[in-house]
C-alpha cells in the first residue's frame, strides 16, 4: 500500500482550481429526457482514482465535483435521477488535494502551470486534509483512488488502524461507513437501482508506471492476492473471481448498468510523451568517442555468439552504436540472456517497441557524478528498469488487460448488461478526437501551448476535468442505446483543464 501510495504521490500531475456548473448540448427544458427501462433515482459508481475524480495527480474537491459520474448524474437527474453524493475533502478550503496523516503528509498536492516558468509545479501551499478527519459513508460514488479489484472486496481497508501495516487507503479510511465494511458493501448498501463499474486499470497501471518492476502474477501462478506486492500484475482468474462476485453484490436487487473495459496504457501519454530515441548527436567526434566506449562489450557479445549463448538476433538487439542524428536510450533488460558470467551487462538500445516512462525525463541526459561528467544517464549509464516498460513487459501487460477485458465482457453478457469500450475511446483520445460541437481534443501532453484541448492532465494518466466530460459522454451513448434513455451530452468545452499560476 505505502508504494502505491508514493506512486499516486509522486507522478508528474496538473490540475484545475474551478468546478463548472453543467452546461447541455440539449436545451434544459427540453420534456423528452427519459430514464428508457433504466431507473436512474439512486445512481452509484464502483471505481478506483478515475471513477473518483482524481485528477492532475491528485485528488481535490473540485476535481470531484467534474468526476465522470459527478457529470453523469447530472444529466441523470433531468431523467428521474436523484441526489449524487460524494465524499469530499471539504476541509481543503485552499482546494490544493493531497493528505496528513497524525501531522505528517502522506499525499501531496496539486500540480499547476507556473506561467513564469512555462511547466508544471507542485503549488506551494500545505495539505490540510487529515486522514482522522473521517466523513463516513456510504456515498455514491464508490471510486477509491488507488484500488485495484481485490481491494474492492476487502474488509479493512478502510480501518484506520491498518494503515501502518500499509493494509489500508487513507481515502476509504475517510468514506468507509464503518473500519470493517469493504467498498463492495457499501456500495450495496445504497441499494443502487443504477450503477457503474470501472475496475482493473490499476491492476495492471502499476506495475506498467513502475516499469514493470513488480511481479507478473499470471507467470507466476500466484492466486493469493494477500501476498501481492503493489505493482504487481492481478492474476486474470483471480480477477475474474472478484469480478463475477461484484457484478453479483451489483445486481441482486435487480439494479440495471454499465460497466467498461480497460485501456492500453500505451494510449495514455505518461507512456508516450517520451521518445524511445531523444539523444542528439550532431559531432562525429563525440559519436566516435561514445562508439569507442562501447568497444569491449560489443566484441563480448560477438564471443557470446561465437560460443552460441546468445542467437545472431539476440547479439544484434544488444549491440552498442550510436550515429549522426536522433538516437536510442542505452537501457537495462531483465529479459536478456544472462551474460554476466563473461562480465557483460544486460543492456541494450531501445526501440520503437518500448516505452520510455514520463517521470524519466528528469534523469534522461544528467551526469549524476558532477566530477564525472562522461558518466551520462541513458548514454554511458544505462537507465535502469524502472524508467523504461520493455517490449516484453508490454506484452506482458496487454496479454493481463486482454484477459481481464474478456473477463468483462463475458460476465457482462451473461448478465445482459452493456459494456463502455474505453480502450476504443482512449484510442481516439490519443488519435485526435472530434466532439459534437467540431472541437477537436488530444491525449498529448501539455508542452506549452496547447493548453485547450487537452484531454489528459500532468500525470500523464488521469484525464482533465475536459477529459472526464467525454468519459461521461460515452457513457450516456452506451446508456442511451442500451437502455433506450434520452440524456443530454456533457459539453467538454465548459470543463477545466489546468490551474495556471500567473507570471509575476
């Protein structure tokens, strides 16, 4: 829990200070909104940090009131929909997010855009938010920053006491209705005649955000999830398990919904930001240097070869050589052949094939020994597992994301409930996405102009207020088609995306 934790505390994030009200693509007034066969009167949504409103790498008050199911409900309520509650951090009367715990912070808080240095900052003000401060629950939304599948089902995890064995989420500490109700039984508790459920991006988030430093539980076999470190990958039978058992709690009073898949991470630009190949090299003489460099461990490998430890492929993949122009990170990969016997390291160049994690960009070309400065990270020092999710991790992931998307789909079928396709939608995100009123929005990242159309916040996973809109959206058409309910479409445009600091 405590790693998770840092990773939710430590990402790259941005954010904005000012929740706006509702605004329709359909007139207000307009008397033909109706509920179809659904019945929207008690709306709850099941989720981790993007059914919450996390957003811009933390969560805040005003990010809660543009969470996707906030926004949902809104349009619900012009169809029979009721009251939409929601734990706020209503003590964060400076809306900056973040959280203490006995004093100590344990959450930070926003990221912003400081005008006069043209990036994104932490705002300097302290959290006030104090884990103790607990706000019981149930409330409708159920989305829990930082919760994967098993912890949906886990009594405890909300029980103050278990946070310093890191068995506990100081968010669900706050909105639990009681220290031993699980997030599953509070969420039946507000006998829901509508629901949603979005779970098991974290399940695979972290160990792909981690660099694929955590354990792949599917290779492993392993089907405790007790014994799970935090970034590792979820067993696909263990979340096929908690799955059926969700939509079962969900459903046995008859209450209709919709649930949604998983996306690719590589769609999201904490993945994508960062090219496998940002060194420049435009002097021969530094080319040759850092060649010569190379020298002894690329004839090492040819004596590998020349002994068959390693294919011809594999000596290819590992050898060494930079060129005029744009070139490849110098990386570590666990999956080579082990060649440590002849003092070779197992390291390579990246490729197309691999992505660069966003927080690398702080260590990509730094010289960490200031009298040493031929000693350059991802050059002459290969960047270590941890900033980079390697081909075979990717596969790794997208084989974990397949299964438990088949998992979805499947149980969803037999239980005649339809399924949002948000690995369709973050595809058009990434690719450019066209809106109702011809406005056009991207999952890049913010560079420093685009500052409009940006769907995806700071911490290169979680969407914008902007973004959350078009998640709501895409809810409504599969609602709107499912259930034959007339809602009118959020309105993106009128949505935030960052909290700019002015320059001075």
């Amino acid at each position: 829990m405590k790693k998770i934790l840092n990773i939710l505390a430590g990402l790259l994030i941005v954010s904005s200070f000012t929740a706006c009200q509702p605004e329709f693509s359909n007139p207000i007034g307009d008397s033909t909104y109706t509920s179809g066969d659904a019945d929207f009167s008690n709306y709850v949504a099941v989720g981790n940090s993007l059914t919450a409103g996390y957003t811009n790498g933390t969560l805040y008050k005003s990010g809660q009131e543009n969470s996707f199911p906030s926004l949902l409900s809104n349009q619900m309520q012009l169809a029979g929909g009721g009251d939409f509650t929601q734990p706020y951090l209503d003590d964060d009367t400076n809306d900056v997010g973040g959280m203490v715990f006995s004093g100590t912070p344990i959450l930070q808080p926003k990221l912003i855009i400081d005008a006069s240095q043209g990036g994104p900052e932490r705002i300097n003000k302290t959290p006030t938010m104090d884990v103790s401060n607990i706000h019981p629950g149930p409330y409708n939304n159920m989305g829990v920053p930082g919760a994967k599948i098993f912890h949906l089902v886990a009594n405890g995890y909300g029980n103050i006491a278990n946070l310093a064995s890191q068995q506990a989420n100081p968010y669900f500490v706050r909105m639990a209705s009681a220290p031993d109700k699980s997030i599953i039984e509070d969420a039946v508790a507000k006998n829901p005649t509508f629901f949603t459920l979005w779970i098991g991006n974290n399940d695979v988030l972290w160990y792909a955000t981690s660099g694929g430093t955590g354990v792949d539980q599917n290779s492993a076999g392993n089907v405790d999830p007790t014994t799970y470190g935090p970034d590792d990958i979820t067993n696909v039978n263990v979340f096929g398990a908690i799955y059926q058992q969700l939509l079962d709690a969900l459903t046995a009073n008859g209450a209709k919904g919709v649930v949604a898949t998983i996306p690719d991470v590589a769609s999201v630009p904490f993945f994508t930001t960062i090219p496998y190949n940002p060194i420049p090299l435009s002097d021969q003489t530094q080319v040759d240097a850092l060649n010569a460099a190379y020298t002894q461990y690329n004839a090492g490998l040819q004596a590998a070869l020349q002994n068959n430890l390693i294919t011809q492929d594999e000596a290819d993949a590992r050898t060494i050589n930079f060129d005029l122009g744009a070139n490849a990170l110098v990386i570590e990969d666990e999956y080579l052949t082990d060649l440590s016997a002849l003092g070779l390291p197992s390291i390579r160049q990246a490729t197309a094939n691999d992505l660069v994690v966003l927080p690398a960009m702080s260590v990509i070309g730094v010289a960490p020994d200031p009298n040493n400065p031929q000693l350059v990270n991802g050059i002459t020092i290969p960047l270590e597992d941890k900033w980079i999710l390697s081909k075979d991790e990717i596969t790794e992931v997208r084989t974990a994301t397949a299964g438990f998307n088949q998992i979805i789909q499947s149980i969803a079928a037999a239980k005649n409930l339809p399924v949002a396709d948000m690995g369709a939608l973050m595809e058009d995100m990434k690719n450019g996405l066209v809106v109702e009123d011809g406005s056009i929005y991207t999952a890049n990242y913010f560079d420093g102009t685009n500052l409009d159309n940006l769907l995806f916040g700071l911490d290169g996973v979680h969407p914008t207020p902007r973004g959350y809109a078009v998640i709501a959206n895409k809810f409504i058409d599969v609602i709107k088609r499912a259930y034959g309910a007339n809602l009118p479409k959020v309105v993106p445009a009128n949505y935030p995306t960052f909290d700019i600091l002015p320059a001075n």
